[in-house]
C-alpha cells in the first residue's frame, strides 16, 4: 500500500505544482478571466485520464487469461519507461519549471480562450496519463485481491492536492528539489518491482518463456500472506520466489538506474562577459 500511496503522492503533487503555478499567475497579473479556460483545460484532462484508466481496467477484463498476461506485462513495462523519463525529467527541469509554464500562459493569453484551455490540458494531461498508466500497472503488480492498493493510490492524490493547496496559500515550504530527488529515488525502486513483475506477465504468457526457472524460492521464510510478506510485496512488489529473468531484469534497471539518477550533474561554466571597447574621446 506503501508503494501506491508513494506514487499517488508523487505524480498527483506534479500535477498540483503545475496546476498552482498556473492559477497563480494568472490571479498575479490580474487575468482572473482566464481562469475558467485553465479550470476548463484541467477538468478535461482530469476526466482522460479516469477515462484512460478505466480502459485499462474493464478493456482487459474482456481479454483471454494470455492475452491479458501479454498486455499488462508491455503496458507494466511501457509504464515503467514513462516513469522513469518523467523522474529524470523533473530532476533536470524542475527549477525552470515555473518560468517555462509563465512563457506557455503568456503565449495562450495572446490567442484566446482555446489556447489556454488547451495549454491546462497539456500541462496536466500529460501526468495524468502516465499517472493512470502507472498506477494500474503498479496496483495490478501488488494487488491481492484487496483494494488496499488502489486506496493507497487515492490516499496519496488526496495529500497531494492538499499540499498543492498549502503551496498555493504560502502555509507550506518545503525543499521541492529534496523532496522530487528522494520520492524519485523510491519511486525507481518501486517501478523495479513493476518491471520485474512485467516480465512475469509475459512469461506467464509464454512470451518469455516459462516460469519454472526459479532464482530462489524463500516462501517458507518470507510467507506471501505473511504481514511482513505483505508489506514488502506492497512497497518493493516483492516476490519470494522470481524468476532468474526476474532478477536479471530487477538488477540491470534498478541498478544503473539509481547510479545515474544520484550522479552528480555537470553545470555548463559560464561564458566571461566580452570587455568593453575603449571610447576615444572627441577633439575639440
């Protein structure tokens, strides 16, 4: 539950920050009348992305044993490349982030009402959809047959939109760059156990071949419906007895994953200004 609370409050705090930066500034310049087109753009991606979600819910619930093993083993495995994208992305972007949002507004402003709207939709829509894409792939990965996952998803976009709230009233300060850097960090380790648990799918769909190559089995020791089970299997999608491509997959994304992710960034240096030309002064 732990894990899909993680990634409720990570991607639902993006979509808040994004969704603050733009109503702010629109209340800070005194164009209030644009905020309905704004409100306008984020109801509709909001309503994409439940629509997206629900999809890829009820869609493969139609499906045979096989070909729903097939589409949630890619679409686990596609999830978990957006992810991964969008945490390194708002590592690198994060802090020019408000003033890239401001030139986007500035520019809607100037072309009229669809502009805006479809600016909010953008903005929002984008996390929105690989929020709904992760999620299900993350709940289907850790569900066992409770809703514990899925509560855990709503639990943490409720905080988030609160703390968007708190951001947006100046109530609460925190280190955004701290925060995105060490929720990103868990957020690679949970997205490992979704990509581990996408091979599985496949695997189970003789795509990749068979299960019965096992790594190890530690279900004695470490009981899947065990507390301790449980909450390993809710945090790291843990499984007591993968695969060896389980494993090897787990290893070889999570691994250099976090090395480059921790890796400290090059800032480019500088250029010195130009120095001035000497004036000669005029003869009288």
């Amino acid at each position: 539950m732990f894990g899909n609370y993680l990634i409720g409050l990570r991607e639902g705090l993006e979509a808040s920050l994004v969704v603050c930066i733009l109503i702010a500034y629109l209340v800070k310049t005194e164009r209030r009348d644009a905020l309905l087109p704004i409100w306008a753009g984020i109801g509709v991606a909001v309503a994409l992305a439940l629509g997206f979600g629900c999809a890829l819910t009820f869609g493969s619930s139609e499906l045979t044993f096989e070909a729903q093993e097939a589409l949630g083993g890619s679409l686990s495995i596609v999830a978990v490349g957006l992810v991964t994208w969008m945490v390194f992305w708002m590592r690198r972007t994060a802090r020019h982030l408000k003033a890239e949002l401001h030139g986007k507004l500035d520019a809607a402003l100037q072309m009229g009402t669809a502009a805006l709207v479809a600016t909010a939709f953008l903005a929002v829509g984008r996390e929105g959809l690989e929020t709904a894409l992760f999620v299900w792939a993350s709940v289907r990965a850790s569900s066992d047959g409770s809703h514990a996952p899925l509560i855990g998803v709503i639990l943490g976009l409720l905080t988030a939109v609160a703390l968007g709230w708190l951001f947006y009233k100046g109530t609460v300060r925190i280190n955004l760059a701290k925060f995105f850097t060490w929720t990103g960090a868990m957020l690679v380790v949970v997205a490992a156990g979704v990509l581990a648990y996408g091979v599985h799918d496949l695997q189970e769909a003789q795509f990749l071949g068979g299960l019965q190559d096992k790594a190890f089995d530690i279900s004695a020791t470490i009981p899947p419906d065990s507390w301790y089970g449980t909450l390993l299997k809710g945090v790291f999608n843990f499984q007591p007895d993968p695969t060896v491509l389980q494993v090897v997959v787990w290893l070889l994304y999570l691994v250099p994953t976090l090395a480059f992710f921790f890796a400290p960034t090059r800032s480019t240096p500088r250029k010195a200004p130009a120095p001035e030309k000497a004036t000669v002064p005029e003869q009288g």
